[in-house]
C-alpha cells in the first residue's frame, strides 16, 4: 500500500516538472516569433524613413523617371497604412520589387552613380532590404519552430488551454509579382 | 545531402569527447607528478586543477581583449566603415543575436577572427585587406562564418581548449625543468620507494607526450569548428556560392598577418602563417584544407526561406 503512495506521488511530481517544460518551451517558442516580428517592423520602418531621400536624391538626375517615384511613394504610404501582416505583406514585397527598379534605372546615369550621397543611401537601401530579408528568414523559422510545438502531442493539451493559435508565415514574393514590376519598367 | 542539424550534433558529441579526453589528460598528469614528488595523488589533481582555474579566470575576463590588442585590432563605429557594419549588422539579425563589437586590423593580409566568451561578449575583427579585396557578397559569407563561431559557442569553447591545453603545457614545462635542475624532494619513506620510481618514469613520460597529445586534440576540434561554421554559415546566408570564392580569395593572398603565432592561429578563418596555409590535412593542422571546406560547401543543401 505504502508503495502505491509513492510510486502515485512520484507519478505526480514527474507530470509536473514535464507540464512545466513544456510551458516553458511554448512561451520560449512564441517570445522567439513575437521578437522576429519586432525585428521586422524595426527594418520596415527604417524603410521607410530611408526612402524619401533616396528619392529626392535621384530625382535631382533622373527627371525622366517620373512613374518610378510615383510607384514607390504610392506603395509606401499603402504599406504604411496597412494594419496586419497579412495586408502589409504583399505591398512590402512589390515596394521591395519597385526599389530594385529604381536601381535599376539609377544604372542609366552615370553622373548619380557618381554621387557619394547617393552611394550611401544605396548601401543604406540595400542593407535594409537585406535586414528585412534576413530578419523574415528569421521570424519564419521561429513561427515553423512555434506551430510545431504548439501542435505535438502533449504540448497541444497545454497550449490550447494558454489559448496559442498557429502563426502564418511571411512567405517570399512569387515571381510573377517580381515580373510586373519589371514590365512596368520598361 | 548532409543536414545542419545532423552536423551540428556530430560536432558537440566529438568537441565534448575531445574536452574529456583533455580533461583526463590534465587530471592524470597531476596525479602522477603529486606522487613522483613525494605527495598524494590528490594532492597533485588539486594543484593541476587550481593551475587550470586561474588560467581560466584570466581568460574568461581578459582573453578577449588581449587577442584583440594582441592583434592590433581597432574598434570600428558605422561611419568607419558602413558596409562592414551593416554586413555584421544583417547577420546577427539573421542568426538572432546582439549586435558583436566590430574590430578592424590595419593590414593588408587577408584574415578574420571572432572572439569572446558568450554571444553578449563577443567581438568579430576583419583585416582591411580583406575587407577591401571581398565584394559584398563575399565579405557577408565570411562575417556570416565569423557570427557561426560566436552562435555555435566556438569562441567559448577556443578559450576553454586554450585554457586546458595552456595548462597541460605549463605544468609539462614544471616538470622537465625540475628534472633538469633536481628539484625533486626526497622521499617520505623507504618502502614507497619503488612504487614512486614508476610513477616518475610515468610522469617524465607524460610531461614529454602530454603537450604534443593535448595540442592534437585541440587541433582535431579547432579543424571539425571550422566545417561546421563552414555550414552555418551558408545556413544563415542561403548562398554557399559566396563562401567558396571568399575562401579562394582568401587562401591566394600571398601575405602574412603581422601579430598572429602559433597560440592564436586557430582563431582566423583561414591560417595566418604563410607556411600553414596550404597543403593536405594532417593532424597538425589547424584548418582543414581548402579542397575539403569547398567540397563540404558544395555537398550541403540550401533551402531557400
């Protein structure tokens, strides 16, 4: 009888300690994601503070260029007022595709690439994008790494209870997306 | 096909196999000289073991900066050199961790090394020939291998085999000196005479093989890091094209680091002695060759994100 008692505790206390990890695996897990989102948001941001002067400054240049300038601000106000992931998504892709071009095309004037302002933002610019890219690399395999924990049995009985609900990915941009932009620029 | 997951585990497993290994070598080296010079055996663990936890502390406070002093390196802000530090700057997005100090080595040799103790203490230090010679691409596949020695806690465990081996060698450096110069104590009784005859024969052998052995050991680890950040490195890049033309840049340049020998070589991306940079896989070497890192590169699979 008394061994019954203590195999029941020892059964008990084992329960526990696995419910506490697994606890505090899944908060790690969702930590990990919220601070890849926070990291995006942070490069996103730099964006767009990076890209008004980018465009003021090849403006002073490529006069000819109009329908580039007029693309990217109008894209980079619509990302601005996006209010969730899912909207802002595609229009960070495309504003990613319109900077391309207006690289691009920044290749047809030598005297802008000669521009140390412009050197500079341009390396600023693609630095960002980098970030950006690298920093969705990053949240992504933390939101994989999230919704296979949160699913697993027994992680499931837990995480329904804190109510965790899948993350969707921040997928790459398709390559008919990347085509219209170049079509447009032509 | 090779996964990071399946690499990254076969490393641990040998580093922590290699670290045992070292740690019995140190630990029987004490032993046998306590009782060659007449004390216990405990006695000498003791001894070996307070040698190597003084080293320790040194290296864990102080290492770090007195690599990088030892190396002439500099620590950069972003306008020094933008592109440096945005590079460093997207790879520790990339990897999740805090942004490293950033070091410049004025020198026309092509090298890179990363040191520090943990992720929060850790420094990345590039020469400015490298830096200058690489194009964007190359020069973030090389930070890219740089930031792997600091995720998988290369830099931390160079300190450790450092510290383990820097022991072995300094109480081996006791031993043949108190055998040249008869500083051995007379023993406590007549009768351990005999046993503590063997013991000396063991411990003179030891003192003689037991640095050679420890740097073997360490060389076989600093070797398996390198592959491993090798495939970190492009794991965090996606883009093993990159790596491989730095690495041809790198092991081409004809020069030879100032400030660098034979205690720090194992810390750069490719060998800074010109005459250990080329040739086959030994079990003295510090890096594997050129040929075996590229083909290792060219066998991994990349996903792209």
């Amino acid at each position: 009888m008394g061994n019954g008692v203590y195999l029941f505790v020892a059964m008990a206390a084992g329960i526990v300690v696995y419910a506490v990890y697994i606890y505090n695996t899944l908060v790690r897990r969702k930590a990990s994601v919220e601070n890849g989102w926070s990291q995006i948001d942070v490069q996103l941001k730099r964006r767009y503070d990076l890209i008004p002067n980018l465009v003021e400054t090849v403006k002073g240049y490529a006069t000819h260029e109009r329908e580039v300038f007029e693309r990217i601000a109008a894209l980079r106000s619509a990302a601005l007022s996006a209010t969730s992931p899912e909207q802002a998504a595609p229009l960070q892709n495309q504003l990613t595709g319109a900077l391309k071009s207006l690289f691009a095309v920044s290749e047809n004037y030598p005297e802008l690439k000669a521009n140390r302002n412009f050197l500079a933002l341009q390396e600023e610019l693609a630095s960002t994008e980098n970030k950006i890219a690298f920093a969705r690399q990053y949240y992504n395999d933390a939101v994989k790494a999230f919704n296979i924990a949160i699913d697993v049995f027994p992680n499931n009985l837990i995480s329904r209870r804190l109510g965790y609900e899948p993350r969707s990915m921040w997928t790459a941009e398709d390559a008919s997306e990347l085509q219209s932009v170049q079509v447009s620029w032509r | 096909m090779v996964s990071f997951e399946g690499l990254i585990e076969h490393n641990k497993r040998l580093s922590y196999l290699l670290f045992f290994l070292l740690l019995l070598l140190l630990g029987g080296l004490g032993a046998s000289v306590g009782v060659w010079w007449g004390g216990e055996w405990y006695t000498g663990l003791i001894v070996a073991s307070a040698v190597a936890v003084i080293y320790f502390l040194i290296s864990w406070y102080a290492g770090a900066s007195m690599i990088l002093s030892m190396s002439g390196a500099r620590e950069i802000r972003h306008e020094d050199a933008p592109q440096l530090w945005n590079v460093v700057e997207e790879l520790s997005i990339a990897a999740g961790l805090p942004m490293p100090k950033v070091y410049m080595i004025e020198d026309g040799a092509m090298n890179a090394f990363a040191t520090g103790r943990d992720p929060q203490h850790a420094s990345v230090a590039i020469t400015r020939g490298l830096m200058e010679k690489l194009n964007r691409e190359e020069l973030q596949a090389v930070m890219a291998h740089e930031m792997s020695h600091v995720r998988n806690y290369d830099i931390r465990f160079a300190m450790l085999m450092a510290v383990m081996v820097g022991s072995i060698v300094l109480i081996c450096d006791v031993v043949m000196r108190s055998v040249f110069f008869g500083r051995r104590r007379s023993s406590r009784s007549s009768d351990g005479g005999k046993g503590q005859a063997v013991m000396a024969v063991v411990a003179v052998v030891l003192a003689i093989l037991a640095p050679l052995l420890a740097s073997i050991i360490q060389l076989a680890v600093s070797r398996q890091r390198e592959y491993l950040a090798d495939a970190s490195a492009v794991e965090l890049t996606r883009n093993p094209a990159g790596l491989v033309s730095a690495l041809r840049k790198l092991t081409s340049d004809p020069n030879e680091l100032e400030g660098t020998s034979r205690g720090t070589q194992h810390l750069y991306i490719v060998n800074p002695l010109r005459k250990n940079k080329k040739g086959r896989d030994s079990l003295f070497s510090t890096h594997p060759s050129l040929e075996s890192r590229i083909e290792r590169i060219e066998g991994l699979s990349v996903a792209r994100a």
